[in-house]
C-alpha cells in the first residue's frame, strides 16, 4: 500500500533530523516555473463588482481615479411592478440546442412567451446558485436541472452568466468613455457567502476563467469577496441619514418608536424610488457618523440575509485606520428568503396534490414561473401589522391544467383541503390570510434567530454595539420585527437605506482597496504529509515502514495552520522540508485540509488531498550535506496558495489549493 519513497520529504528540523519520505500519490503534472519572479500588482482603470445573487443579481462599478462614486448598473428592461429593477432575477434561458440565449428579465419574458408545447424544449433555469452550497462533493462535472427536467452542467450555467455580465459592464463602460472598453484595464469582484465550503468559492474562480473575466495566469485580476465582508466594508462608510436606526427611540426621519420600522422602510424606498433616475451613489469618503461612534475593539455583527443563504460575520475595529478583524468564524446556512417560496410550494401541494404540481411544473412550466412571480410580489407585502387580506393571481392554465388533471375546480380543492387560511376568491385568485402568509415566513426567520441567538451566546462574541441588517431579505418587516424581538435591546440594528445593493457596493469599494480586510478565521486546517521517525507507544504499528534500516511512521499531518486560527491577509507560514534519498530527482509534496482543529494522520476521515507541489530537481547538485526544500504556504486571502522552493537551486514550484479535485 505504501509507495516506494522515492521523491518524498520530511521536517527539517534540528540536526538530528533524519531524511523520511512521505507516501506519493501518483504523478500531479505541475511543472517548475524557473527562476520565480514576483509579479507587482497590475493597476486596474476600473473596479467591477457583480453580485451573483440566488434571486437577484447585479453588478457596480467605480473608477479608481474616483473611488467615491460607484455606479450602478443600468436600469434592466421588463422590470417587475413593486420591486426595484437595480438587480435582475437570476434566471438563465438556453436554446433547445443549449446556446446561452437570455439571462434575467428577459430570460423570463421570452420564455414565458413560448408556446408550452415549444417551452418544453428551451432550458430554463432559476435560482441554481444554492446547489453549489447544497452539493456536497461539488465538481467540476456537478449538473443543474432545468425547468424542463433535463440536465446542465453548472459549470457552463455559471459560465455564461458571468459572460452577461462581463458583456453587459463592457459595454455600459464603453458607452461611458466613449471608446472600446479593455478587459484587461477592469479588476473583477465576485461575491460569494462567507459560509460557502472552499469547493465552492474555488467553483465560482473556474466559472470566472471559462466566461474569460481573468485568465490562470493573472488570478489576481479576479477577486473572490465574501458577501458579509462587503457589506461590513460599505455599512462603515454610511452616514446615519443614509440607515434606518430600529434601536433608538426616533429614527432618523423623526419618526416615533413605533411606526419607524414600516415607515421608516416606506420613506426609504420612497428616497430610492426619487433617485432611482440617478444611478451613482456618493460614498462620502469620510469616516461616517456611526462610525464615529465605534472605538478600537468594538464589535459588530454583519447579519447578511439574502435569498439563499443567511450569514453570520462578527468584525472588530482596529483603530486608527479602522481595518477589521473577523472575530467568529462566519455560519449561518440555507436560511435565505427561498425558504418562504419553498413553503408556498409546499402549502399548494398540500391544497391540489403533490402530483398534479410535479406535473404542472414539468407541463407548464412557464404557467409555474408567473405563479412564483405574483408570489413573490406579495411576499413583499407581507408585514406583522397587516390585517387584509393578500390575494395571489392564480394563472389561467393553472385553473385549466387542474380541472382537466383532476376532474373538478380549483374551488372546490380548496373547500375540500381543509387548509382554512386560503380561500378563492371569484376573481380568480388564492385569498390568503395575513397569518397564512405569517405562517410560510415563520420556518426560516426561526431558523435565523436561533442562529443569532447561538452567536450572542458564543463566549468570544462578547458584547456588540450594532447589529447590520443586509441583503435582500432584510427589507422584509416580519424578519426585522422578530431580530429587534430576540435583541431586546442588547444592540442597535441597522438597517441601510438601499438594503438589497450593500454588498454590490462594499464589493466595489473591496475591489479598490482588498486590504481593508486584515484577518480572517481560517475555515479549515492545512497541512502536508510527511514521513517522521517512529516512536514506541506513541505511533500506531500500522503506521510502521522500515526503509534501508530506518523505521519510519507514514502518513503523519504537519499542521501548516488549524481550522479557526486568526489568519493576517497574505500570512504566509514556511516549513524545510529534506528528500528521503539524497539521490531523489523529483520531490512530491502532497497538501491536505481537514475541517478538524487536530489531525495527526493524513489517513483520518474527513481529511482530504486538495494541492501537489512537484519539485523537479534533476541534474542539480547541492553542496549542504542534506538537500533543503522550503514549502510556504501563503493565506488570509478567500484563495491559498502554495509554493516549494529547492534552496540550493533557487528553484520554485507553485500549486494553487484545488477543492474541486479535477
């Protein structure tokens, strides 16, 4: 089972190190790159930030001569009535020859139009970005299902919409300057959840390379930011006119305690509604008020609630340039405002059957589109003091499809369900009772209190002045009501005006200046495998090698750094390491992770190989008495980067970390 050591390395420690070899895996093909140079970073014209969103998306952008003044994308066409039209859903349409066709509004308008006999053969997709959290051995081969039930790969999928978007900023960028607008002059930010697993962020990076937004050989083109990190980033540049204040006794529009979290919202958007014409938002480049108010160690929670995922960031000040610090390990989970979609779905399944709405979805599935729309609308209007009723058109072919499938009305379904709450009314519509609607939001906000309530609790969390409310979902009353509830004034909520843009703009302001963020927990523990002396009794005899007289313990982890340290952006940790043979001419090293604090044996469950080095150092010769290979590995950064220096030589090998195991 074991190798024969041939190209394998142990701890250069002390003098009485001795060579030992670590067990090989095959041959990982990563070539020298001789001699290493470091590359100064390129300066970008323009930062772009887009906002992949499991509902919506977007993208800004500012200029790095004018920082202060990020640009928000054009107005998209074919906007949805009550729902502000700076993001577009995210939903992608292919030609039955799998062509990307159309993303977002018109994705949707277009495949709506198309006869239900033709629709079948159109791909559809929407809200396809939770599989990459949802997948638990994500590849790069992980398929989606479209609308029509058959398969895509996901690759291809996130590819082409970041291709959109790539198209769509080029353009509004070459429309700006009045010239051909160059790939190479923009740095690219995509945002992701911080509590995504690294195969999945790595995901998003493959995406970015097959849409061509930056290629492997200048990754640093493209910026992997985490979404509760950007929006920390913006909420500090605020001015308290530009947030809602739930904690104090007046908010900011003079309003009283009572009517401020409905009416303070209303003013809000009635304050984007009359700059919805102007597109560009100041950042005030000063130190805003709120921030004024937070000293150096004070801490915050960044509580980003977007459509698929909630997430939980704890930050603290570092005075005097106010960097952060990410104090707790980012969680949270699939706790986003599709919870409530999935319950609807849920409730109609239990009215008309769990059959005919399987079938409708796979026969009508454009009919099924317009019913989550007209859902979605009024999902918005859902709020704790509402007392009338909320009325969902039902679609034609629904009422049609089901009289045919079932043999009687829609009516008299829902008299016979027993489901008291929803009623028909003669317009043609699914009536449904404040509580009802209540009731669909009532599973996922109760996931996100506990959530908050287990993060107050933490020892290290300690006390927190603001609570930052962001995301899509954090225009929603009935999820505000029920954290200023679980707070009992413990610490003040915030609440920026253009909620659902937050994280689009701090990605900008990220974009301009990555560091800002100065440390991070790291989510895994890293490490490579090495061979060491065996020791009676304190390694496992199975662990036993004797090579050429030496007895060695295979297998061993050396701990590079463990699951929630504190790691500096672009921190970088050194270990020598010697071959097991002077004669050896090529050395392997093998990187492995684990979500485990303490790992002893690269053999544990749930560690897992996830980098090679490959040191080729044929025809050289050295004149120390033991070949010295130094491996760095280098992180803080959303990415980790390795590389293995022959010291004799001056030769180096680089690997990136690769959690999708191509």
């Amino acid at each position: 089972q074991t190798d024969e050591p041939d190209h394998v390395c142990v701890p250069l420690t002390d003098a009485e190190a001795n060579p030992s070899p670590a067990k090989s895996i095959g041959d990982p093909g990563i070539t020298p790159l001789s001699p290493s140079h470091t590359q100064v970073g390129p300066s970008f014209v323009v930062v772009v930030a887009i906002d992949f969103g499991t509902t919506s998306s977007g993208y800004a952008y500012a200029f790095a001569k004018e920082p202060e003044c990020i640009h928000v994308m054009r107005r998209w066409e074919g906007g949805d009535p009550g729902v502000s039209n700076q993001k577009t859903p995210t939903t992608i349409l292919l030609t039955p020859d799998r062509k990307f066709h159309s993303f977002g509004y018109a994705a949707r308008d277009f495949y709506h139009d198309l006869d239900p006999s033709e629709s079948k053969l159109w791909l559809y997709l929407e809200k396809f970005k939770m599989k990459l959290h949802t997948t638990a051995n994500l590849s790069i081969n992980t398929d989606l299902h479209a609308a029509n039930g058959k398969r895509v790969k996901a690759l291809d999928i996130f590819a082409y919409a970041l291709a959109f978007f790539k198209e769509q900023a080029l353009k509004e960028l070459s429309d700006q300057t009045g010239s051909e607008f160059d790939n190479n002059d923009v740095r690219w930010v995509i945002t992701v959840p911080a509590i995504w697993k690294m195969p999945a962020k790595q995901f998003m990076r493959e995406a970015a390379y097959k849409a061509a937004l930056a290629s492997r050989d200048a990754p640093e083109q493209l910026i992997i930011a985490l979404e509760p990190e950007a929006a920390s980033i913006y909420c500090r540049k605020l001015r308290l006119h530009q947030m809602v204040d739930l904690g104090t006794q007046t908010t900011h529009n003079d309003l009283g305690t009572n009517d401020n979290v409905g009416s303070g919202m209303t003013q809000a958007k009635e304050h984007v509604r009359r700059n919805r014409q102007s597109r560009t938002f100041l950042v005030e480049n000063v130190i805003g008020e709120l921030w004024s108010e937070l000293e150096e160690g004070d801490r915050y929670v960044v509580v980003d609630c977007g459509g698929g995922t909630v997430d939980l960031t704890v930050h603290q000040i570092r005075l005097p340039e106010g960097h952060l610090k990410e104090l707790y390990k980012a969680s949270g989970g699939p706790y986003g405002s599709l919870g409530i979609d999935y319950e609807f779905e849920k409730l109609l399944c239990k009215i008309f059957g769990q059959d005919f709405i399987d079938q409708f979805k796979i026969k009508r599935p454009a009919a099924w589109v317009d019913l989550m729309i007209a859902f979605e609308s009024r999902k918005r209007a859902a709020a704790p003091d509402r007392t009338n009723p909320l009325n969902i058109n039902l679609p034609f072919s629904f009422i049609d499809y089901y009289k045919k499938f079932r043999g009687h009305s829609v009516e008299h379904a829902l008299r016979k369900s027993n489901v008291d709450f929803v009623k028909w009314s003669s317009q043609g519509m699914l009536r449904m009772s404040p509580d009802a609607m209540n009731s669909l939001f009532k599973p996922t906000i109760d996931h996100i209190i506990q959530h908050l309530t287990e993060l107050f609790e933490k020892p290290e969390v300690g006390e927190i002045k603001f609570l930052f409310l962001v995301g899509g979902f954090a225009e929603s009353p009935l999820l505000q009501q029920a954290v200023q509830n679980m707070l009992q004034g413990r610490s003040r909520v915030i609440i920026p005006h253009d909620v659902g843009l937050t994280i689009l703009k701090g990605a900008v302001l990220f974009g301009l200046d990555p560091s800002i963020i100065k440390v991070r927990r790291s989510p895994l523990t890293y490490g490579v495998g090495v061979l060491n002396r065996f020791v009676e009794g304190k390694h496992p005899a199975d662990k036993l090698l004797v090579k050429d007289g030496t007895r060695w313990c295979t297998d061993v982890f050396d701990t590079f750094i463990a699951a929630d340290q504190s790691v500096a952006l672009g921190e970088k940790v050194k270990r020598s390491y010697t071959p097991a043979k002077p004669s050896q001419q090529v050395i392997v090293i093998h990187i492995y992770c684990s979500e485990d604090e303490n790992v002893g044996f690269i053999s544990q469950p749930g560690v897992r190989k996830c980098g090679t080095l490959r040191l080729d150092v044929s025809g050289t010769k050295t004149v120390a008495p033991r070949r010295e290979i130094q491996t760095l590995m280098q992180f803080g950064d959303t990415e980790i980067r390795a590389m293995a220096l022959d010291v004799s030589t001056g030769r180096t090998v680089k690997s990136s970390i690769d959690f999708l195991g191509q």
